[in-house]
C-alpha cells in the first residue's frame, strides 16, 4: 500500500472512530434518560446502515468532478440528450475508444442505491450521492451512436442536457509485439486477459513469487515459513500455467523469482539483497526453473535491484516487444506496481531496445477500492482522477460474452482469489444485497471476479520519447 493510500486510510479510521465515539456517546445519554433496551437495538441498526451503506472506502466526496485531459489529437464534440437518445452535433469520427464527459446528479435515492446510467445494453455506475463530472465508456457502441438510435438512461441520478464526446482512435495493438509486465500472478488476467488472449506475439514476465499473507496454508500444518514458501510456489505456477488458458504458451511466460513488497527497496539499494519477509528464502532461481531463457540474475539468485534491472534489460533485448503492458505510474498505488514501472523506466535507460509504446492499467486505485463500480459483466468508466493526470490517450478494447467467461475462468485457476471470504464480509454482502441493491457474480467470490470481468478493457497509451 502506497504511502499516499496508508494516509487516506488511517483519516478514514480516524473520522469513523470519532463518530463511532460521538454515537456510542448519545447512545449513554439515552440509555440514561429512556429504556435501557433501546441502546443495543440502536446499536445494532447503526452496524447494519454502516455495512449497507458507510463500509465503502470511498476517500473523497462524491461531489468532487474527475479531472481528465485528453491529447489533442482526440476528436471532440458537444452532443445533447434530446427524448433519452445521445445525439451529436457533427458526424461521428472514427475512433473504436469513445468516452463521453457529463455532469450527474444523484436523486434522493441515489444516496441509499448506487446511482447508474443505462446506455443502451450496458450500465455503469457510479458513487452514491454523486454531484460532479463524470465520464462513461461508450466504447463499443459507435453504430448505435452514429445512428442517432444510443438509448441513455439514469437510474438515481439525472442527467443533464448536454455533454462533450471524445474519440480517440488506436491501432489494434493486438497485433503487435508485446511484453506484459505483471508484479505478481493474476495482474496480467486481470488487466488484460482478453488483449493477451488474441495477442499475435505476447510474453507475460511476473515480477515477484507472491508469497506474502500465507497464513491460511498455515491449516495444512506449515508453520509461517513453509506456508509461504508454498504459497509462493503455487502462485509461481499460476503464473506459468493460466496464461496458457489464454493460449499464451509456457515458453512465453518468465517468472522472475523476486519477492513481495521488496521491489521499492531493491530500487531504492540495487546493490543490497531483499530477502522475502515471510518464507525467509533469498535465492530467486528457485522458481526460474521453467523459465525459456536464462537471465543475469540466474548466475547468484540474488535478489537485487541490480539483477532485477539486468533481467529486464535482458528480456527487453531478447523479445524485442513494440508495446509494454504495466502497471499506471500515478493511478495504481500498490507498493510493487509502482516499483515495477519505475524498474521498466530504469531498464529502457540501459536497454539497446527501445519499444514504441506504453499501455498502462490500474488494478488498485488510491481513492476508490470498488472501481470498477457496479456488477461484473457491464462497461468500465474512466475512474476517480482528482488531480489532472499526464495528458495520455485511452484505448478500451471490448470482450464479448465468451472471452469474458474464460477471464473469470482464469481468474477462478489463480490460487489467490480462490477460497470462501471471511464471515464479516459475507455478512456485509448480504446486508448490501438486501438493502442497498448490490449484485456479485457467481463465478467466485473474491471482490476482483466483480471488477474485472468486463465488458471492457481500459489501458491508457503512452508514447515513448525517442
């Protein structure tokens, strides 16, 4: 967890407790002055609203309008909602990655029910109470849209009468050469299961082992060492094995052997060696063995950011990848996502290879653990940006129903999201079913087969300087 998203935390904890303190405190004073069974009732409905509708960490207001800038390169229009259709105001440039800017207002309702837009067989949601700007994903939907015939619909919100269409268009990047880079098994599933799975020329590199937080193979016997050391090596085959799911052979694949929530301090040192925190292993070769090439990191095993940017450097050399699939510098606050494409920019500076473009993705946010909001299966809007971003395009390439099932297939085989989830979050989900309108797939029941089997996939471009 980033430095930034630890901060935002720890105020979120600190406003609740001084509610919870506030609360716990007027509930004294009528216990004292009423009868003595309304405290535990009150008690218990303020833990039930809580579940239902505070227990998102949400670590802005609602209110707050998303700053995007787009290149200036990306067509844009004003269009206009005239009897619920979208119309535009010029024709329609071609452009596959379309995003429409709007203004929404939640209903009295919305504040209670997760306010969303209907357009035209897809949904997207939004934060309850939301009043600001907002950009919907209207990827996909170009022949209804130019036709005039795109439906846009708000459910516990209002729509205004106007907004601003951007088209952005990309080659397919399909068909180029790529490297994506994952720090840990399953970020490339999650990310970009349907662009690797039609990949021309793809090869997946997994940073790190994962083997962190293993306590629950602790019930097999192991003590905190060996869970971790197993743990880490079955996501290490994950991480080999379900890209093949996706028709990504084993050749294809490397696993680099580093070790969770180490990358930043190996960056930071390069010449020190980061063992794993929990397994006490410090020799990454140990789960190279499938690897289809050998690295500079496989003469010691050592664990230093010298080897790491050595490997990378090697692999960039090797594949000669024309587009590199990581991690979003700003956007994604994970400790080892960051570090990994702090690494990549540190291996183009010494690499031979230079490749053409970045395609960025977030699997964590800093401000909003439920995006992408609302049920599996639907559009992904842009997320929460409330500071302006460097000035990137988009491409949002669309996965259609069959790839979508074999994403949540790929994600079931991924050890990590395997597992029932604890009782006080099954208990959180049913109060949100019952009160609050929340659907989760049956696929399972980790919150990422929700938020990332998608209709779409969303990558932010980024050209190279040469």
């Amino acid at each position: 967890m980033s430095l930034r998203k630890q901060q935002l935390l720890l105020r979120h904890r600190r406003h609740k407790r001084l509610f919870l303190l506030a609360s716990l405190a007027g509930l004294v004073a009528i216990g004292v002055f009423a009868v003595w069974w309304l405290v535990p009732l009150l008690l218990l409905l303020g833990w039930i609203a809580h579940e239902a509708w505070f227990a998102d960490h949400f670590f802005y207001s609602p209110q707050d309008d998303y700053q995007y800038g787009f290149p200036p390169e990306a067509a844009r229009q004003s269009v206009s909602l005239v009897k619920g259709r979208l119309q535009l105001s010029a024709p329609l440039v071609a452009g596959e990655t379309l995003i429409l800017e709007l203004y929404l207002r939640s209903t009295v309702v919305g504040r209670c029910l997760d306010p969303h837009v209907l357009l035209g067989d897809d949904r997207q949601d939004f934060e309850r109470g939301v009043f600001g700007r907002r950009y919907l994903n209207l990827s996909g939907q170009a022949d209804a849209l130019g036709k005039g015939e795109l439906w846009l619909k708000g459910r516990h919100c209002r729509l205004p009468v106007s907004g601003t269409l951007y088209s952005m268009h990309n080659p397919d990047y399909a068909e180029r050469r790529i490297m994506l880079l994952a720090p840990h098994a399953d970020d490339a599933e999650l990310a970009a299961f349907g662009l690797y799975s039609r990949a021309r020329d793809v090869v997946i590199v997994t940073l790190t082992q994962g083997e962190i937080e293993a306590g629950g193979y602790q019930r097999l016997g192991l003590n905190a060492a060996q869970a971790a050391r197993l743990k880490g090596r079955l996501r290490s085959w994950d991480s080999l094995a379900v890209p093949l799911w996706g028709g990504v052979s084993q050749d294809r694949c490397v696993q680099l052997g580093y070790y969770c929530l180490q990358l930043p301090a190996m960056l930071a040192d390069p010449g020190q060696s980061f063992a794993s925190r929990e397994s006490a292993d410090a020799d990454v070769r140990s789960v190279r063995r499938q690897n289809p090439l050998l690295m500079p990191a496989d003469a010691d095993g050592l664990a230093t950011g010298r080897n790491l940017l050595a490997d990378l450097v090697a692999l960039l050399e090797h594949f000669h990848p024309e587009v590199i699939v990581t991690p979003h510098p700003q956007l994604d606050p994970h400790p080892d996502h960051v570090a990994t494409t702090e690494a990549l920019a540190q291996a183009l500076q010494q690499s031979r290879w230079q490749p053409e473009i970045a395609l960025f993705y977030a699997n964590h946010l800093h401000d909003n653990d439920r995006w992408p909001m609302g049920p599996a299966g639907n559009g992904i809007a842009l997320p929460p940006a409330l500071a302006p971003l460097p000035v990137d395009g988009l491409w949002s390439p669309i996965l259609g129903p069959e790839v979508q099932l074999d994403k949540a297939m790929a994600l079931t085989m991924q050890h990590d999201l395997q597992g029932r989830l604890p009782l006080k979050k099954r208990l959180r989900r049913f109060i949100q079913q019952a009160l609050a309108g929340r659907r989760w797939p049956v696929t399972g029941e980790d919150e990422f087969f929700r938020k990332a089997v998608r209709r779409h996939e969303l990558f932010w471009v980024c050209r190279f300087r040469s």
